[in-house]
C-alpha cells in the first residue's frame, strides 16, 4: 500500500503464512500480485514443490490502481 503513517510508505505484516493489512475494499481484485502470490503458495504447500504462474494480462488491474492512486494521492 501507500502507508499509513505518510512517512515510510509502508503498511501491513508478513508473518509466515499470514497477511495483515490496513485494507479499504476487495483486495484481491485490486492486487493481483497478492493473488498471484496466495495461489503460488497454497499450490506449492498442496505440492511439495515450487510452481510459477505464468504470467496474466493485468492492465485493467492496474489501470484501476492507478485511477484509486490519482484520487486520493495526486
């Protein structure tokens, strides 16, 4: 995310196989990449093994991020 204290534009925790974050809306279709990182992760928890999604077209992802980060950050 963008942080909440304005300082070091960070936010959330990882721990283990735990995610914390100060969230506002879905966060899976906004994030793509935590999704891509959850599925990676439970794939290779089910399997025993490392696994690489292969990459999806994520621009209207990303346009709507950046839509959100133009609103309230621009």
């Amino acid at each position: 995310g963008f942080g909440n204290n304005g300082k070091d534009k960070t936010e959330g925790i990882v721990y283990k196989n735990s995610f914390g974050t100060y969230l506002h809306g879905p966060i899976l279709p906004k994030n793509p990449q935590l999704a891509d990182l959850l599925l990676t992760l439970a794939l290779e928890q089910k399997y025993g093994e490392k696994f690489h999604l292969e990459p999806l077209d994520d621009s209207i992802e990303q346009k709507a991020r950046e839509q959100v980060f133009n609103k309230y950050f621009k």
